[in-house]
C-alpha cells in the first residue's frame, strides 16, 4: 500500500503539492492525470525519494521496491537480452555466484532460490517482453549502441517491465511506443501483479489498463475509482456542483453585505451590520475547479482543389538504391482522413516522406495538383526548433512583411500567449513546443497535413482541442499516432502498412487491435505425435461434466463480486486512519483470502472446461 500523507512541495518558491494526500491499495493500477507543468512527473520523484518534502510523508510496506524507466538509457555493447536480465539484479547476482560457488550448502541455497524465483524462464519472459515493445528475434543479440534513443527508451521500459517492481511508475511511457506497442503495453499493465502509477495523456490507455485515477489539481491530489471516462463524469458533476454552490454563496454575501454598506452608519442598525460583516469574513470561499481552458488549435483554411490531389501508380520509393516500399497505388483526395497503421520499421515515416514530397519515387507514376501545398509535422521536427529563438522571431524570419500583432495573433491562436511569444524556444515546455512546430507546419494554409505522432507532448485538453481543429479543417489529413482515441474520433480510412507496401485495411480500430492481442497470445505447443482419441464419455458423464462447469463458473462469479467489494472496502480513505489498525488488518487478510479462493476457483473452472471439452471431442 503507498500512503501519501499531507505532503507539502515547492519549486523555486511556487508550491507544486499542498497538503496533499491519498492511499493507493496493494496491487491497484492507477492512472495520474493533470495538467501539464502541475507536479506530476515531481510526485514520481518525490515517491522515490529523489526530492525532500517540506511537510508530509510517503509511507510503503518496508523492503517494497520502487522501479521506473532510468532516465539515463543503455548505450553499450551489451546486447538487449542482456541488458533486459540484468535488470533482475537477485537473479543475475544468483546466477554469477552460481558460476563460482564451491561449498555444497551454499549451491544447494542458490539453486533453490533460483527455481523459487523461475530463473530459467527468466530468457523466455524477457525475450517476450522485447518483442511486444516492437523488437524482431534477431535484434534480441545486438547491442544497445546499434539503436536510436527512441529505440533504447523501449529497452529501459522492457527491463523495468522485467524486474517487476512491487511499485512501478511509469511517466507517459507511450510517447516512444508506436500503436502497436503502446496497445501491448496496456494489456501487460492490465494483468501486472503489483502496483501501477502511470502519467498518461493517452485515454485508450487510461481507459483499459487501469482501475482509478490520481488526479493532480490545484495542489491537491483526488483518486477517484474507475477508468478515465468514468472519472470525467464525476469530476464534471463535481464542478457544476461547486459552481453551483459557489454562485449561492456569491449571492449569499451580496445580501450580507449590502444590509452592511446600507446601515453600518445608522446607530439602531450598527449591531447587526456588524454580525453581518463577521459573518462574511467568516464565509470562506467554495473552490470550484475549473476546466483546463480548451486552448483551440486554429488552423488556416485552403481553397478547394479538384480530387485527387495525389496520384500513384505502380509506385517504388526508399532510400539510395534500398527500396522500401513497391507496388503503392494510392489516391488521395481534399476531403480523406487517413491513418496509417502498422509495426515501426515497416515504412510508415517513409510512406509520409514520400507524400510530403520529401522523398523522390524511384519507379511508377506520381501525379500532384500543381498548386497542392502539404503541411508536414513529425516529431524530430520540436527538436529542430531554433531554441535561442522566441516564437515572435520564427515568423518574423518567415513572414517579415507581416506585422507584428499578425505574428501574435497566430501564435495566440495556437494557445501561445503573450509570456510564450517572448521566451526563448529552450525554456518552452513540451507541449509549447509542439504547438509552435504544429504552427509552422500550417503556416501556409496546406491542402494536406501530415502528422506523425502530433500529440505527444500534449496534455489531454490540448488532444481534444486537436480533435476539434482536425474536425474543423477543410484539408486532406494523414496521421501516425498511438492514440487509439485521436485515431478514431479522425480517421475515417485506415491503410495498413506491411511487408513493403501500402494496402486498405478493411476492418476498424477495434478489430485491429483485436488482431494485434491475439498475436501476443502463445501457441500451443505441437505435440510429438497426435494422442489417441479417447473413448467417448456416456451422456450421464457428460451432464455431470457440464453441472460441474456450472458449479465452478457460479463459485468464480460469487468470489469475484466478493473481491470487487473487497477492493472497494481497501479504496475508502476511512479505512486508514490511525484508529482504525485493527479493522484494516482483518480486511487486508480477507481480501488475501479471497484473491487466494478466486485462484483456486479459476483453476478448478479450468480443468472443468478441459475436461468437459475432451468428453464431448
């Protein structure tokens, strides 16, 4: 259990968390949510000890281990599987020591923590673990150097997934995970058997992997249980109440203070406007937390051109003499909204070069209309920025004709206000960044936008408002995302990327990422020669088998509702007062307990399932 105890934060005199407090239950998988600069990635650093409090207290169970993506990521010669192992610094302890240990009661001890710890699957989980983050077989033996940053990000992310941390915090571990990857690594989360915080901007994400949710807002911090639409739902009904209440109390004072300022001079009044007056001072003021402002995103409009705008035929494009992609025959026209799907590697940031003119084709027929303008985005793009440079100063590098309350107006469009359009780009946070990049990309009113991974500096106000722009817009888009949610409140073509060329994928999002969980699950394994077939069972085996099927699903479903009202006992705050020691110890064994029966039950439902299922063959 993480118990967060009026704790007290500042930086450089502006204080992040106040007073703040909440109780995380053993095994809960919470998203953390906020806006960007309110404290988030601080809370992390502040749960692993990195920073002193100023008041308050974090408190775990005594030897829970902390684990999180290191920020410094492996370069070395060690090869992923390696680095992955490594992780496990017990088991890679045990095994060195294995190598050299000569007193038999010392190996005896080691072997059999090795096997209480299942060392020798220990290759298979995190060769696993690699290929759901996007890596092939073969990358498995190479060495950390031979990948990029973003690649050697993955690697950080598979060995703490590997080391299974009794608290894992995992800050928007998805920003360098393409879709695929990013769907995986829901599931795992779903299914980890400890303690899950993540900061996560994604609400597919936030949506499917976890239980509550750890909102950051105005210094305090609010767990609120269920996924991430549902916490939505309660914290609008929270502000409309507050707001509500705040506007009684608004009039409330109004009264009081009216009666003061009416009779506070007249002699037979001046008691009561006095009892009056004490009575507003000791009013004190409702907060109602407000909304992050929708900062919309305001993109140019193009005149319309006629369809299509981009033509290919028989199409071959790559790099130097490499070709990447071949047979594309593609149409795109003013009004298509198209998301590319597809493993990283397999030719989508190429397929986006190409179309943004960016890459030549070196074979087959491409036709653009002669005035077609292309808008592109793509994540090193934020790097590229001048950062000695103010926003004011990337337009008026661009556009110096224009005045300079045009070049404010643009960037107020794009929610860069008046303190952003002086500061130099290295002292803009990441979201602001983006914002700018995604300005220039429209600067000149494209007929078609490109974007690759838009949101991922991007908090999830400022994706909604992305959501709005794209809406909004009159221009052809093309979008590369991990988001589930942006993919499907855009798209309304997919087009799969894979072995080396460019087809429609027929299906919707669900049923493709249906597809991408059905290949994470094993295979079974192939039997050396095929069993003989059993005899068939009577019918009466059969009726017994099935009653029996029955009896195990009905003992699954009752300690299952046992267990959620367990979980919702262990979530209330109440239960974690000092006066209540005793209670919460006899709750916590109960629901050990339970979650022991449910796994007893689940196998016996199993073995009812197979056995039912081999009578019936």
């Amino acid at each position: 259990m993480l118990r967060i105890d009026s704790i007290t934060y500042s930086v450089e005199g502006r204080p992040l968390l106040e007073e703040a407090s909440a109780t995380i239950p053993t095994g809960h998988k919470v998203g953390v949510v906020g806006r960007n600069g309110t404290g988030k990635s601080t809370l992390f650093r502040i749960i692993r000890g990195e920073l002193v409090l100023e008041t308050g207290s974090i408190s775990l169970p005594s030897q829970a281990r902390i684990g999180g993506v290191a920020q410094e990521v492996p370069s070395s010669a060690t090869s992923l599987l390696d680095t992955v192992l490594a992780a496990d610094e017990e088991r890679a302890s045990l095994m060195a020591e294995a190598e050299t240990a000569t007193d038999g009661m010392r190996i005896a001890e080691i072997q059999s923590r090795l096997a209480d710890i299942d060392a020798w699957s220990a290759e298979a989980r995190a060769a696993s673990i690699l290929k759901g983050l996007g890596f092939d077989d073969e990358d498995h033996l190479r060495p950390c150097s031979d990948f990029s940053g973003g690649w050697r990000m993955r690697v950080a992310l598979a060995a703490v997934l590997f080391s299974q941390p009794d608290l894992l915090l995992l800050d928007e571990p998805t920003n360098y995970l393409d879709l695929e990857g990013a769907l995986w690594l829901e599931s795992y989360i779903a299914r980890y058997p400890h303690t899950v915080l993540i900061v996560s901007h994604d609400r597919g994400l936030l949506n499917r992997a976890v239980g509550a949710i750890l909102h950051l807002e105005d210094r305090k911090l609010t767990l609120y249980q269920g996924p991430y639409d549902t916490f939505a739902e309660t914290r609008a009904a929270r502000i409309l109440a507050a707001q509500s209440e705040a506007r009684k109390q608004d009039a409330r004072r109004a009264h009081l203070q009216s009666f003061v300022d009416r009779f506070r001079a007249k002699a037979s009044k001046a008691k009561q406007a006095q009892s009056r007056l004490k009575m507003i001072e000791k009013m004190k003021p409702i907060s109602t937390p407000q909304e992050a402002a929708l900062r919309a995103f305001s993109f140019p409009e193009p005149e319309e051109m006629s369809p299509p705008i981009i033509q290919i035929e028989g199409g071959v494009t790559g790099y130097g003499d490499v070709e990447i992609l071949n047979r594309l025959n593609l149409r795109i026209d003013q009004d298509d909204r198209i998301a590319l799907l597809g493993k990283n590697g397999q030719g989508k940031s190429t397929l986006s070069k190409l179309l943004a003119d960016r890459l030549p084709l070196m074979a087959g027929k491409l036709v653009r209309s002669s005035k077609l303008r292309i808008g592109y985005f793509a994540q090193h793009q934020v790097d590229e920025l001048y950062v000695d440079e103010t926003p004011l100063d990337h337009l008026r590098r661009l556009r110096p004709e224009e005045a300079p309350t045009r070049w404010r107006t643009r960037l107020a469009g794009f929610g860069l206000g008046a303190a952003q359009a002086e500061t130099e780009v290295r002292r803009l946070s990441g979201g602001q960044k983006a914002r700018l990049s995604l300005l220039l990309a429209t600067l000149d009113a494209p007929h078609m936008l490109i974007l690759d991974e838009p949101t991922n500096h991007l908090d999830i106000e400022s994706r909604e408002a992305l959501v709005e722009a794209l809406t909004a817009y009159s221009g052809a888009v093309i979008l590369v995302s991990h988001d589930m949610h942006l993919l499907s409140l855009v798209a309304d073509r997919l087009w799969l990327v894979s072995n080396g060329s460019v087809a429609a994928y027929e299906g919707d999002l669900d049923s493709y990422r249906d597809m991408l969980l059905s290949r994470e699950k094993p295979a079974p394994k192939a039997e050396a020669k095929a069993p003989e077939k059993p005899k068939r069972a009577s019918r009466d085996q059969i009726l017994a088998l099935r009653s029996e099927v029955r009896k195990s699903e009905a003992r699954v479903e009752k300690l299952t509702e046992m267990r959620e009202k367990l979980d919702a006992k262990l979530a209330d705050p109440a239960l974690y007062g000092p006066e209540k020691a005793t209670d919460r110890e006899v709750w916590l064994k109960k629901h050990a307990e339970c979650l022991e029966a449910l796994e007893r039950a689940e196998a016996l439902w199993m073995e009812a399932l197979e056995n039912l299922e081999l009578a019936e063959a």
